[in-house]
C-alpha cells in the first residue's frame, strides 16, 4: 500500500457528480425541489413520518432539545463515548449534560445504569448507536418513558442499520422507541452530503417546530398565522407574507447538498452491504489476535443488519508493551490511518470546567478510550486494500 488509508471516508462517483451538476444549472441553490425530495425520499427509506433536513447534525441535535422542550435547569442524559455534538446540544439550551456510563460489549449506554443516573429533572436522553450498533433502545425508552422523558436516538453512525427485538427486524429511524432521531452526513459518515443532517420523527408536532426553528422561526403557511395585526390587512396577504412565531435559527441545507444525498441514498444498501463485507473479514482475520478484542453484537444476528460506520479494535495495549501512539505510528508506517474514536466527553476541559467531571466517574467509558482504535472501514476499501490493513494490524499487534 503506498497511500495512506484513512480510518473512513466518502465514496463520490459519477452520479453523484451529475446530480450536483444538474442543481447547479437550476433555478435553486438551496431551499427548492431537492430539498423536499431528500426528505421525502430519506422519510420513506427509515420508514418514518416526517424527515427534516439541516445543514449539519449537531443542528438537528439542537433543534432536537428543542422541540423536546428542554430548558434551562433540566438535564439531558447520554454517552460519554460519542462525539460532542451528542451532548453539546443540553448545553446550548441551558441543561445539564449528564453521563451514562457504557455497555462493555457493545459499548452503548448500559440500561442498567441509565436507572441509576436518572434525576427529577431529567428530560430528555441521547442513546449513541456507537460504530452504526443501535443502542437498546426499547430497554432505553422504557426507562424514558416511564418517567415522562423524550427519546432522542444519535444515529449518526447508523444510516440504514436495523436491529432484532423480541425476533422482529426493527429499521433505525422508522420503530416506535425512539421520539426523535439524528443522522449525520459528514464525509466520513455511511453516506455525504459533504456537510449535513436530518432529523426524524413520527411526531407531527415535533416535525413542524423543528421547520419552523431551522428557518428563523419564519412561518409562511397561513393556515398557522397567528392572527397578530402587522400592519396590513389580513385579506392583503400575498405569498409575500410571513410571521415569525419564535427565535429561529438558519440550519438550512442546499439543493446542491441535498441532491448529492439522493443520490447516495440510493447507494446505502450497496454501502453497508460492502461494509458488513469488510468486518465480517476483519473479524475472523483478528480473531486469534490475544491482545485484541473485535467489536461485539448484543444480538449475534444483527451481524446481518447493522449498518457499521467504525471499525474499533480494543487493545490491550499494556500486555502488548506498547502504548498506543507507537502502535498508530506503526500502522501509519504501513500506510494505515487509524483514530482514537471517542475520548469520553465528560474528559473534556470545558466539561470538567464547567459541570465539574473528573476522570474514573464513568470506569467502563474511560476503559474502552484507553484501548480503543479505529482502523479503515469504507466502501471503496478495494479487497487488496482490506488484506493489507489485516497484514499491517497482525504484523503491530501480533
Ligand atoms: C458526526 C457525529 C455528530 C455530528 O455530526 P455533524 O453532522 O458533523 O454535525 C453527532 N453525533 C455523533 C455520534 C457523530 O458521530
């Protein structure tokens, strides 16, 4: 291998080229056809109601907190292994973000934990898919619901995973125990947009919120004015006319973006079906590895479902008598990129400084961050490419 592989990338061909092309000899840049077509298209395929499109998914996050209806002094309960994003959107909205420590083999929140965790004021919870595994939710919304919270599933590495419960095929976006859900199409996520993010969900009134909030708070359907008098007569208003009913925000996204994402809609079956490919391979080419342990299903069957956005390894690396950065220099060497994906978010200096975590609160989390490392999982990783990550992950870790 001469040039270095990338822990995960985007695979552009050349309908995905045409289709940007095509936008940009059109009338729309942004907010037209491709917009509402995305949505509708995205809906069906997570089989949900209603899918609103946003420029990235830490705003659809937000707008998620938001239309929950969580305020200043409530709390917001997620994963310490996830990006930021997932528990950035309680701060932005004045909550508490609060941790629940993880799951040792599947490493999403632990249900059991998550009891123990909950407070008064807890409103809402964020349930990671960690790596594309959908996190139980049904044991998740239990507890949830029970105590009057919304759910909120992070799917952002899941774009078209599935999981099994009580021997029934559930799609992520489309069952009933998520309230809302985040998908992300960064480059390096199932499928691009180049930046952006969708948020869905079957509750109607949630759906109109968050399109109100993604454009300012601008309502322009005069079926929900609200009747206020701003200064011209009701029987005047043109389609010129608009109110705006709360504060919003601009977390639009672009035709030129959103007709990209139909096109690499199309192209997620074929996506993940490539990826199931490559673990599979990798599973069994690291299985006899002693200081390594390949990621783990809850249910064996989703081998068959879950759509895998990360490939991480656990190393042991204390045992190895290497420490990690020499092992990633190693493979780095052999012209593998890897990532340390996540440090845990209650680690983080502003987290530390503002809500006052400090390391050893949440063992299993901070645990799996010292022996984590992502390796090259993406579709166009060519079979030649996957054979030499294996010998160059064998060769550093034997
Ligand atoms: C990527 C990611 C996000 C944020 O997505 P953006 O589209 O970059 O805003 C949020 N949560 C998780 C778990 C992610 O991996």
């Amino acid at each position: 291998m001469s040039e270095l592989l990338s822990y995960g990338r985007q695979s552009i061909d050349d309908t995905d080229v045409e289709a940007v092309v095509r936008v940009l000899r059109s009338d729309f840049l942004t907010s037209g056809p491709e917009v509402e077509a995305f949505e509708r298209e995205f809906a069906d395929f997570v089989a949900a109601k209603h899918a609103i499109a946003v420029c990235n998914a830490t705003a659809a996050l937000h707008l998620a907190m938001l239309v929950a209806g969580v305020e200043e002094g409530d709390r917001v309960i997620t994963s310490p292994i996830t990006f930021l994003a997932s528990a950035n959107c309680a701060a932005y909205v004045g909550a508490r973000p609060d941790f629940c420590d993880i799951d040792a083999l599947s490493y999403n929140v632990d249900p059991g934990k998550l009891k123990t965790e909950w407070r008064d004021d807890t409103k809402a919870v964020v349930a990671v898919d960690y790596a594309g595994q959908a996190a139980d939710m049904p044991a998740v919304a239990e507890i949830a619901r029970e105590r009057g919270a919304v759910v909120i599933e992070d799917a952002s590495h899941a774009v078209g995973g599935k999981f099994t419960h009580c021997g029934k095929i559930w799609q992520i976006g489309g069952h009933p125990w998520a309230d809302i859900t985040v998908f992300s199409f960064h480059p390096v996520k199932t499928m691009t947009t180049g930046e952006g993010g969708m948020l869905v969900t079957d509750n109607e009134e949630f759906a109109v919120r968050a399109r109100l909030l993604r454009n300012h708070g601008i309502e322009r359907d005069p079926a929900r004015f609200s009747g206020a008098d701003l200064g011209s007569q009701t029987s005047e208003h043109g389609s010129w006319y608009y109110e705006m009913q709360e504060l919003g925000y601009n977390y639009r996204i672009t035709d030129l973006q959103c007709a990209l994402g139909r096109s690499q809609l199309k192209r997620v079956p074929d996506f993940v079906q490539r990826r199931r490919e490559i673990v599979a391979r990798y599973n069994s080419a690291f299985a006899d590895l002693a200081y390594v342990t390949t990621p783990q299903l809850r249910h064996p069957g989703d081998a068959a479902h879950t759509s895998w956005h990360l490939y991480t390894l656990q190393i042991d690396f204390a045992a190895l008598r290497q420490n990690r950065a020499q092992v990633m220099a190693e493979l780095r060497e052999r012209g593998v990129g890897t990532q340390v994906l996540y440090i845990p978010v209650h680690l983080q200096p502003w987290y530390r400084q503002t809500y006052g975590y400090t390391a050893g609160q949440f063992p299993i989390a901070e645990g799996f961050y010292s022996r984590c490392l992502s390796i090259p999982l993406y579709p166009s990783l060519t079979d030649n490419d996957v054979e030499g990550v294996i010998k160059a992950v064998r060769e550093v870790v034997a």
